[in-house]
C-alpha cells in the first residue's frame, strides 16, 4: 500500500491518498502518522481518497481495531469533518456509522471535487 499525505491549514484540511492494496492497519498506520500535525495545525476536516486503492473484507475484528483508534485519537475533536472518496459502500457504511457515533460528520462521495466542497462548507 502506498499513500500521499498533502496538510492544507489555511483549509483545516488534510488529504490523504491510498493506493493499491489497503488493510485497516495500513488505514490506521496512516492515522498515527498524521495526528501529530494534524493536532498541531489544528485541522478540522479530513478526505480520504481511495480512488486509486482497493480494499480487504473489513470483518469484525478490522471494523473493531479501527473503531478503537478513533476512539483514542487526540487530534481530531469530535464534530470534525471526514469525507471518504470512493470508498466502497461494503467498507463505508460501517465506517460512517461508527465515525457518526463518536461525534464526527462523515460523507461518501464519488468525486474528489465536490468532497473538497462540502468540506469548505462552515
């Protein structure tokens, strides 16, 4: 798996871009890596592309380990933005319900410009 890290702070924005083979542990290796400045700089909203990327079955125990980082993540103060590009529906619907629960606003979109909008929505 690889990724493309891009921090916009004068958006409040990070942009992070898998490609290839993705598992929930690279999902969450990329989540340690950017807290520290995402916390930093103060960023409130986050696209994930995975246009580029294709997924493993998240099963329980995947679905349980990414629910569990999010939980314990510092950086990203509840009622922060996510929007997911291309993320299968099978992976996403999961991942919106529990992101929702913990206090965060989720969208799936299928274009990487309009996530970028409702983003910059305040």
């Amino acid at each position: 798996m690889a990724h493309n890290i891009v921090y916009l702070p004068e958006e409040s924005l990070v942009e992070v871009t898998f490609i290839g083979h993705v598992t929930a542990e690279d999902r969450i290796a990329v989540l340690d890596a950017i807290s520290p400045n995402v916390r930093a700089m103060g960023i409130r909203n986050l696209l994930v592309d995975f246009s580029a990327a294709w997924h493993e079955t998240l099963d329980t125990f995947d679905m349980a380990m990414l629910s569990s980082r999010l939980e314990r993540e510092p950086a990203y103060e509840r009622g922060c933005r996510i929007a997911f590009v291309s993320l299968p529906e099978t992976h996403s619907i999961a991942s919106e319900r529990r992101a929702a629960e913990l206090g965060f606003q989720t969208r799936r979109f299928y274009a990487k410009d309009k996530a970028r909008a409702w983003l910059a929505e305040q």
